[in-house]
C-alpha cells in the first residue's frame, strides 16, 4: 500500500469562505467516491490553529505505483487541482506501508 499524504496551505488573503476555496473542496471530497483506485479517501480542514500548520488535509491510500499513477491522473483529480493552484500551495509525501 502506499500512503499519499497532501497538507494545504491558503495563500495570504484567503479565507475558508472564499467561493473558490468552497468549490475546490467541493471537488476534493467527492474523489473518493469517484475514483475506484483509492482504498483510503479522507480530507478535512485542519482543527490546530499553531503558527506553523497549515490549512486543509489529504489522507489517501492506494494499493500501488500503479494505483498512485492512475488517481494522480484521473481527469477529477486534475480538476480539482487545477482549483487549488489559483488560492493555495502544498506540500505531499508518498510513502509505503
């Protein structure tokens, strides 16, 4: 399995109520019933309000390479990034487990 890790970051200005952070998460949270390859879907604001944390959240898990591929492809995936990049920047970490 491998482990797909995202943490969000709203760029400065933005806020959780702005119209086009509501639609990307929106299109974030309807992946896990759209792409078949993901066996793990969770993504949630962030509770902590620390200094250094940040925003939004993507836990995910697909069985391998080959799955991470296909769900970083997918054209729901792609559009739903295509959102984020106009109000947000992120970090991720693929891992195995």
């Amino acid at each position: 399995m491998i482990r797909h890790l995202v943490l969000f970051k709203l760029n400065d200005g933005v806020v959780r109520e702005d119209p086009r952070v509501v639609e990307g998460v929106k299109a974030f949270k309807a992946l896990g019933g759209l792409i078949p390859e993901l066996a793990v879907w969770e993504c949630e604001w962030n509770i902590s309000d620390r200094p250094i944390a940040y925003d939004f959240a993507i836990n995910a898990a697909v069985a391998d390479a080959d799955d991470l591929r296909r769900y970083l492809e997918h054209p729901a995936h792609q559009a739903g990034v295509a959102l984020w990049r106009e109000f947000a920047t992120w970090v991720i970490a693929d891992y195995e487990f």
